[in-house]
C-alpha cells in the first residue's frame, strides 16, 4: 500500500473545484481523533479515477455522485465490478432520496449535498478505521 505509518489516502473526485475543497477542508489531515491520518489524491475527470485506481494504494474512494460528464454512482459501479478487493466508496449524492441509487451502485456510505463537514467526516473515519482494521501486517 501507498502509505506511510499510519497515513492513508483518499481519493476524491468531482468535476467541482469547490465540491474537491469542501470535502478536504472537512475531513481535514484526520477526520476523527481515532482515525488514521489523510492525505489527497484529487481528480477532476474519470479517466484520471481509473488511472489512479489502476495503480493502486488508495484507501477510500469519494465520488461526486452530481459530476459532470461521468457521475459518481456510475464509477462506483464500474470500480466495485472491476477492482479486486475495492477499496471502501463514499458516495456524495445531490438529494438524501438518492441514498437507494447509491447504495445499488454498491456505495459503502453514503452523504448528500449541501456537505455537512461533521456528517462527512464521520462517515469517511467509519470507512477509514474498518478499512485500516482489515490490513493484513506484512510480516
């Protein structure tokens, strides 16, 4: 894995500057006192998704389920049929009656717009500790 100590990372994709800021300044270096600390790879477009997903040593995937051409929800999908052992996908969603869509897409969690910093922040710790938790040591 890509990460150093207990330093994990976080992929977070949205066609939205804005919508990349807010979910960094929530989640912040650690989102909980007893998560692992963050550190961002952000993305813009679907192909650099795939790409990085490709190459590996993400730890929590954060889809805009509202970007732009590519929506979140259709990646999640494409990365839970395609990826070995996926890592753990939160799916940004534009209205709470959207959760149903997202969680067929086969999202992990599930947090809709406008972003509540402390909402967010727990629900990626959540995924973040269980993903940490799951590590196999190397021996």
């Amino acid at each position: 894995m890509a990460h150093s100590g207990d330093t994990m990372t976080v992929l977070v994709y949205s066609d939205d500057r804005n919508t990349r800021e807010k979910v960094t300044l929530a989640l912040g270096r650690r989102p909980a006192a007893d998560a692992p600390r963050v550190e961002y790879f952000e993305c813009a477009t679907e192909p650099a998704v795939i790409g990085k997903m490709d190459k590996g040593g993400i730890d929590l995937v954060i889809l805009d389920g509202e970007a732009a051409p590519a929506g979140g929800m259709g990646i999640c999908r494409q990365l839970k049929d395609e990826i070995y052992r996926c890592p753990p996908v939160l799916v940004l969603v534009g209205r709470p009656q959207d959760a149903w869509l997202a969680t067929w897409c086969r999202a992990d969690a599930v947090v809709s717009h406008p972003l509540d910093p402390v909402t967010l922040a727990a629900a990626a710790a959540d995924l973040l500790r269980k993903r940490a938790a799951a590590r196999v040591p190397v021996s």
